[in-house]
C-alpha cells in the first residue's frame, strides 16, 4: 500500500516531496533514483505529493513551509 510506505518513509524524519518519492519503490528500470529519468523524477515527486496532501488532510502528516521548501512530517 502506497500510503503505509510514505508513512513508513516519514519515519525516518521530515522531507520533501522528491526526498519521498525517492524512497519510494518503483517499477522502472533503474538500478537506482540517480539513474531515473528527469521526466519520470517529476512523475514520481507528483505521485508522492499526492499521497503526502492526501495524507495530510486525513491527519496522519504535517506541512510545513520554510525558506520556500515545503517539508512533510508525521504526526
């Protein structure tokens, strides 16, 4: 279940959504987030975005803003 593994990824601290969706598990082959394509970096860090403002309006993470990064949390 996707949600369950962002949750499980916010665990580890506070990050943003590229440093999410590069945690995340993912069908493409690329030995590594390094070696995604640019394009399918933007698709992943949209996915993960999604999950992460889903999973903010059910109460399960925390937004934040500073210096213009916008930072997730679990509450």
């Amino acid at each position: 279940d996707r949600l369950a593994e962002v949750l499980s990824i916010l665990n580890r601290g506070g990050m943003n959504a590229f440093q999410v969706a590069s945690q995340m598990t993912w069908d493409i082959k690329a030995e590594s987030w390094n070696q995604f394509p640019v394009a399918q970096k933007w698709f992943a860090t949209g996915e993960a975005i999604s999950h992460l403002r889903y999973l903010e309006e059910e109460e399960k993470v925390v937004r934040s803003v500073s210096q213009k990064i916008t930072m997730y949390s679990r509450l």
